[in-house]
C-alpha cells in the first residue's frame, strides 16, 4: 500500500499554526499539540489535497500523514444562549485577523506562519511579557465555557493574572445568567483539566471572584468565610484551608480522583449553623449529601465520586489514626474498602494528607498515621481468612476472622 504523501497547499492558500502552540513556543514551553488555520480554501480543496473532513460544527479537516488538525479560517456569530449557540461562517474570504478575533485570550489569538514570523494583531506577546490574561474582543461575553477556561489558564500559569476588565467582563456574564446554560459534562471536563493544572486553587478562586463558582459550585463557595477551630487550621478560613489542600495534592502529583477527593473533603463545613462556627463537629457526615449531590450534578466518573465519599466522611478519623487500638483501626480499613481494594487506602490517604499538610506551618509536619493505617493493613491482609473459616460454622467465620485481624495488627504495631 503506497504511503500517503504530504500535501503541497496552493499559492492562495495559506497556512498558519495557531493558538496555544505559539503561546508556548514564545514562553519556551514543550509544544505538545499543534492546531493549524487554513486561510483562503474551500472544503472540496481540502478534500481534493487528501484531508479528511471531520468537524461538525465546522470545517476541520485531518491531515494525510500526521493525523494534525487544520481548520477553515472562520467567524462565528451568536444566535442563541449558551457556548453552543453560534452559526458559524468559514469562507475563502475569512482573513487570519478575523478568525483569531473570536478566540479567548490575546495570548491564544497569535498565529505563526511557515516561515516562523509571528502575527500578532490583539497583543498577545505584550501580554505574555507582562503576564496578563485578557480577553481579545467583547465576542468573548457570548461563550460562558470561556469563563472556565480563563480560571483553567489562571490555574496553569500561576504567575499570569486575569486582567481586571477580562474579570468584570466575566463577572457581568455571570450576572446576565450565561453560566447557567453550561451543560454538566462541559463543566466537569473543564475542573477536571483545572484540578490537574500546577495550582488548581487558582481556578477555585477565579471562579469565585468572579461568582461562576456560587452557580456551578455553590457547595464549595460557601466555604469561603466560614471560620474554623484556630488551634488546628491557623488559616482559620475553610475556603482558604481548601485551596491550600488543591495545591498540595497538586504539589505531591495526586491523581484526579485525589485532587477531586480533596476538593469535596470539608463540603460539610459550608452547612454548619453559623452559630457553631468554628466548630464543625459532625461535618464529616453532613458532608455527604453534598458531594453526592455535586457528583450526580457533574457527571463525575464513579472512581472520584466513591473516593471523595471515603474522604469526606472518614478523614476526621484518619487523622486520629495514631491513637486508634487494633480495632479501631480494622474499622477505618473496612470503611475504606481497603481490605479488599488496598489501591483505595493509597488514595484515601493522599487526599488525607494533603487535608493535613495545607495549613499554614504543616507542610513538612510528619504524617505518622499514613504509615500506620498501611502497616495495620499489610497486618491484617497477611491473615489466611481461607484456613480460619475450616471447620467453623458459617454463622462464627466473620467474627473469627475479626479477631484475627485485630490480633495481627496489635502484633504488628505499638500500642497507643
């Protein structure tokens, strides 16, 4: 089978890389993806130079030989409410200029052409050197996901700040109700991305400056402002306690269902009375409901869902690990399915730790409990349920094994 072989594009055809490749380039970032704007050609041309036409809601075309995406230089114009509502216009005529106007952010609105020359019409490298994020055009108020973008970008480049007229702009389209449209499985794939961005918090607290989070996350932007116990959490603020745990998790390189479990983990703070503020007894359990809630509401895959379950419910316990008998330990373990899924008790005790450590002077505290949940169940796996249950009626082999596990584990580790 002959190999295909690259196109060669037309004089009055031409192509540049756009987007998040040139932005990284000029910040002397690794490029991983490249996107690529055709200026001047009709579908049936691309078709005829060998790309294969793929876009539904616009023209982009896959390339021959790398598999790279090119699409149409177009316009967009808004017709309805929501990010789905726009008719989009992709003609020959469509210049490079207009097509990056309707891009977010200036500095995702520069293009590069072959011959490696920047085309900068909004000012994007301005921006760049001065570390701002702004949007490019007012077209930027008729897309809400743009608000959880500017949030993911706050998140993957901690030293950029959002532009004050970018956040009033984003602060009116909240008021004007254009969140409110978003679909759940575009907001999760967003705070999925953000949650694994370098400072997750960056986002959380983007979204709340600009009031998306209380209609998206109302359950977590009512942590903000809720005081707690100063002897424990000098921070004092369950919402800045919270985004210092996001960034934590982020540092140490937890996994998504971590830093979700981390998100959700003190959920139950935000539904004391204020009159009990700051003791907030029993919000663990009280907890639940709203992840639950946040979980079903977003679509979330059923690994974070059950993980942020486990966290939220049983880290008060964890971090009293130290100080728990045998018993009590088997019970966490059980609590944690980690009997049976030890993968659970890793994760659960990630999203444990970074509770512990995101307070103001805890981030090098020593963790003992971490280790002694894990030798507690290295202890009570090594117990031959099999060999106990011969010879016993069914009704006595849960108890028997019980005590056997309780047993090993007070062999294996200090008293209290």
């Amino acid at each position: 089978m002959a190999r295909a072989s690259h196109p060669v594009f037309p004089p009055h055809i031409r192509v540049y890389v756009v987007g998040g490749a040139v932005r990284d380039r000029l910040l002397g970032l690794p490029v991983q993806d490249r996107d690529y704007v055709v200026v001047g050609a009709t579908p049936e041309e691309m078709t005829a130079l060998g790309f294969r036409p793929v876009g539904r809601d616009f023209p982009v075309f896959l390339h021959p030989v790398t598999q790279e995406e090119y699409a149409l230089a177009r316009t967009e114009r808004k017709t309805a409410r929501g990010y789905k509502g726009f008719k989009v216009y992709a003609a020959p005529e469509v210049t490079l200029e207009e097509d990056l106007c309707r891009r977010d952010l200036t500095i995702n609105a520069m293009a590069e052409d072959a011959d490696g020359r920047i085309i900068d019409p909004y000012g994007g490298q301005s921006d760049l050197a001065a570390r701002v994020l702004r949007h490019v055009s007012p077209a930027f108020a008729e897309d809400p996901v743009r608000i959880l973008r500017v949030a993911r970008f706050a998140a993957r480049f901690p030293e950029f700040r959002v532009a004050d007229e970018t956040l009033a702009l984003m602060q009116q389209m909240v008021t004007a109700g254009e969140v409110d449209a978003l679909v759940p499985e575009r907001v999760w794939q967003e705070l999925a991305r953000g949650l694994m961005e370098v400072r997750p918090a960056r986002m959380i607290q983007t979204l709340h400056e600009c009031g998306a989070l209380a209609r998206l996350l109302p359950e977590i932007d009512r942590l903000f402002g809720v005081p707690q116990d100063p002897t424990s959490h000098p921070e004092i603020d369950t919402g800045a306690h919270l985004l210092r745990v996001l960034d934590w998790a982020a540092g140490a390189g937890y996994s998504l269902a971590v830093r979700y479990a981390a998100l959700l983990h003190d959920v139950g703070k935000g539904l004391t009375p204020p009159g009990r503020w700051p003791d907030h007894s029993g919000h663990e359990a009280a907890g639940l409901e709203a992840v639950r809630a946040v979980s079903a509401r977003l679509r979330v895959p059923a690994e974070c869902r059950e993980l942020a379950l486990t966290v939220a419910r049983w880290h008060g316990l964890a971090h009293q690990a130290d100080r728990l008998d045998a018993a009590g330990l088997l019970d966490l373990l059980q609590h944690c399915d980690a009997l049976r899924r030890p993968e659970r008790l890793r994760d659960f005790l990630a999203a444990c730790a970074a509770d512990y450590h995101g307070r103001p002077g805890w981030e090098t505290r020593p963790y003992p409990q971490a280790a002694r949940l894990q030798s507690a169940l290295a202890a009570a796996r090594d117990v031959d349920a099999g060999a106990i249950a011969q010879g016993l009626p069914p009704a006595s082999v849960p108890a028997a094994i019980r005590a056997a596990r309780i047993q090993a584990i007070a062999a294996a580790l200090p008293p209290v």
